[in-house]
C-alpha cells in the first residue's frame, strides 16, 4: 500500500509535531542548574565568606567536585543541600553530618 502526500499535508505534520515537541525541548534543560561554581562564587551566592566555605569543604560537610585540583559546586546539589542537607541525591558526596 501507497500513500501520497502534498506538500501542504506534511507542512501540517511537521508544525503539529513542532507544536508538541518545542515545549519538551525548551523547559528539559535549565543550563543555569548544570553552573558550576568556584569558592568565591559560592561564597557569594551563600553570602557567606570564602573561608566559610573552605572549611565546609574540608570537613566534608558540602557538595562538591575536584575539577584538577580545584573544588567546585554543582549549583542544582547546593541548592538542594541548602534545603534538606540529608537528601538522597547527595549521597554520592559521602557528606560528614557533623
């Protein structure tokens, strides 16, 4: 079996699957979630001081990565650790509760 369309049927198809994929495309990736920051950055955006935060890190008490030497902090982890320290997703910090 064989079907013929017109072009002005498949201009309708696409815009009906533009319709219904563009608000999956632009609400799936918050790029602002994915920043990392850097000491100074999360000192500022805590309001805290950098030392603050020096020691938070080296007692294990905040979210973070190494990138080379340097630690940094995925916003979206920081925001859910400031509310609720103990959430299941930052269990792959191995946190200190102290």
């Amino acid at each position: 079996m064989k079907f013929e369309l017109e072009t002005e049927d498949l201009e309708k198809i696409a815009n009906i699957i533009v319709e219904r994929l563009e608000p999956l495309l632009n609400n799936s990736h918050n790029s602002k979630d994915d920043e990392l920051m850097d000491i100074n950055g999360l000192a500022e955006y805590l309001k805290v001081k950098p030392s603050w935060v020096y020691m938070k890190v080296h007692t294990r008490q905040i979210p973070f990565r190494k990138v080379g030497k340097f630690p940094r902090f995925p916003k979206k982890h920081i925001d859910l650790w400031t509310l609720n320290p103990y959430h299941p997703d930052l269990s792959i910090y191995n946190l200190n509760s102290d």
